[in-house]
C-alpha cells in the first residue's frame, strides 16, 4: 500500500502498528483496502483518530515508574501502546 510506518509494537498476542500522517495520505479509503487485505490473515481494528507523544531522554527507563501522573493527565483518553528502546 506504500504507507510509512511510524511505529510497530508487538506483544503475544497483537501487533500494533502506527502509521507516520507527515508521509502518508490516510483516508479512509486507504484504510479501508489496508483493512481490508489484512483481514485475510488477521483481525484488525483501526482506531483514529490517535495522536503520538514521544518522550525522550537520559534515563527515561528509570523514570517509567513515575509517569503514571502523566498518563492519569489523559483521563478517558486510551492509552494505546507504550514503547521503549534504547
């Protein structure tokens, strides 16, 4: 489909993928036939819209524990995925 993919998070049972809007033109229809080719061998749900927050800095993973004011912040808000790296 040509999209960028901006981020992929994946656990036991589930791939989370996000997809880069600076480099993408994502309507609905191309999620609709990106939906629709990926529902051959999966279960996909679309969920939009969605923004992205990145946090970096020296030590973050030391941090993780004490961001959970941050994440209250966004009340009802879902928090989708959460990444780390090195």
């Amino acid at each position: 489909h040509g999209l960028s993919v901006d981020l992929i998070g994946s656990a036991e049972t589930n791939v989370t993928v996000s997809l880069d809007p600076s480099e993408n033109l994502v309507n609905t229809d191309v999620l609709s036939a990106l939906s629709a080719d990926l529902s051959q061998i999966c279960k996909v749900k679309v969920i939009v819209p969605c923004a992205a927050i990145t946090l970096v800095g020296r030590g973050m993973r030391s941090l993780l524990h004490k961001l959970s004011d941050v994440w209250a912040t966004f009340g009802r808000e879902r928090v989708h995925m959460i990444s780390q790296s090195s």
